[in-house]
C-alpha cells in the first residue's frame, strides 16, 4: 500500500450558553492517493446536529499566541490562555502518533456561516504515521473541560497490550482522574465508515480494511463540574 500519513486540525469553540461547533481540517496520504478534507460540526444550546464535509483544504495560520483558521463554514481566531502540550503518544518500527495540543483553553472569536460567535475554545493536532488498523488500541477515551481556570484535558489509550492515560491542567501535567459528566448531549455517533470518513468515498475507502470502518465514535458536549466539556469515546471492533 505504500505510506501513511494522517495529519489532521481539530477546532472547537463552546458560548456560554452551550452552543458548539468544532471543525477538523485534515490531509491524509495513502499510499498513491494525496487529498484534503474538512468537516464542521455544529449545534445550537438547543436542536440538532448540523455536519458538513468536503474534499477541500482549510487555511490554518499560527503565531506564537494566535491561530485562525479559514476557508470552512467555521472561521475564525482561538487566542492562547495557557501553554501548549507536545506528546508522542506511541512511536514503534511502523511509525509515531504525536498529538500537539496547541491550546488547551483558548479565548476564540469565529464565525459560523458568517454568524459571529465567541466562548472558550481547544485547537489540537494529530499527526499519524502508524495507520488506524495498525495501532494497538482497543479504545480510546479523549475530551476536555473548557474553564476560565482549571482547563483540563485527557487521553485515555486501553487495549490488552497497550496502555497510556495522560491528563493536563491548565497545559500542565496532572494526575489521570475520572470525571462526573452531566447534561450529556451526543453530537455524533456511528461507525466511522459513515461519520468522519465518509467524506473520502468509495475509493479511498476502498483502500482501508474493513475493520477500520467499523470503529465507533460517540462525541459528547457535557457538564463536568459547572463548565461545559467536549469527550469522546472511540472503540476499535
């Protein structure tokens, strides 16, 4: 199949009302295929959830307290509010995962279809050499808590052979806890076959085994205590 590259932006932004939106903007490498694509997910305090995807390339822009992202239905400026965090969280003969959490708590300023909307917000970046079907993961707990202070932000990595549980307050480590989560709203669920992959089609997802199209993705907005919190749990079949 040739190599592997996965490097993707997540975005999001939470008003004090519980109004989210979050976009990814990603560049994937398989093998012979080169190709970008983005996504944005929104929802009101209230109401359903909105997505859209497209095989396009989004505009990401980094000073030493700034990002702005442009060219998706979500634009805008996350402004840093405490320091970043650079992890490899597995490297082996097959690759490395190294997740870089530019800003863990970040004021952000951005529009949503031209719809201004301002809260605390997260920017992180994945960068996978090892491909999906190949990591030794059964599954994988991730989110953060949006605080003026006290921001925290997770990963959880569990399978048979593997193990590694990271937490972070305010850009620094701290001891891996459980959270209370309360309000839980789902802002996506499924198969990632249909949900995050389904914007690359037949023939990309052609080229990846089956199984991989079969692992389930459940993103939550949530209350953890008093402030509002992004968690995912992904589970590899």
């Amino acid at each position: 199949m040739g190599g592997f590259l996965l490097s993707k932006w997540y975005f999001d932004v939470v008003t004090e009302d519980g109004a989210v939106a979050i976009a990814y903007a990603a560049r994937l490498e398989l093998g012979p295929i080169r190709l970008d694509y983005a996504s944005v997910l929104a929802r009101d305090a209230t109401g359903p959830t909105r997505e859209s995807s497209a095989l396009s390339a989004a505009r990401v822009t980094e000073s030493a307290d700034e990002i702005t992202l442009d060219g998706l239905a979500l634009a805008g400026t996350w402004t840093r509010r405490c320091p970043a965090i650079d992890e490899t969280l597995l490297a082996d003969c097959d690759g490395h995962v190294r997740w870089r959490c530019h800003m863990p708590s970040a004021d952000a300023r951005v529009t949503l279809d031209a719809t201004p909307l301002a809260g605390l917000g997260y920017v992180e970046h994945l960068e996978l050499t090892i491909p999906p079907w190949r990591l030794p993961l059964e599954t994988l707990r991730w989110g953060h808590v949006l605080a003026p202070r006290g921001a925290r932000v997770w990963i959880d990595w569990q399978s048979r052979s593997f193990s590694r549980s990271l937490e972070y307050c305010d850009g620094v480590a701290a001891p891996f806890s459980e959270r209370v989560f309360s309000n839980e709203t789902v802002l996506r669920s499924g198969r990632i076959g249909s949900t995050a992959l389904g914007v690359l089609g037949r023939e990309v997802l052609s080229r990846v085994p089956g199984s991989t199209l079969l692992i389930d993705e459940t993103k939550w907005r949530a209350l953890v205590d008093g402030h509002w919190a992004i968690h995912e749990t992904v589970s590899w079949p």
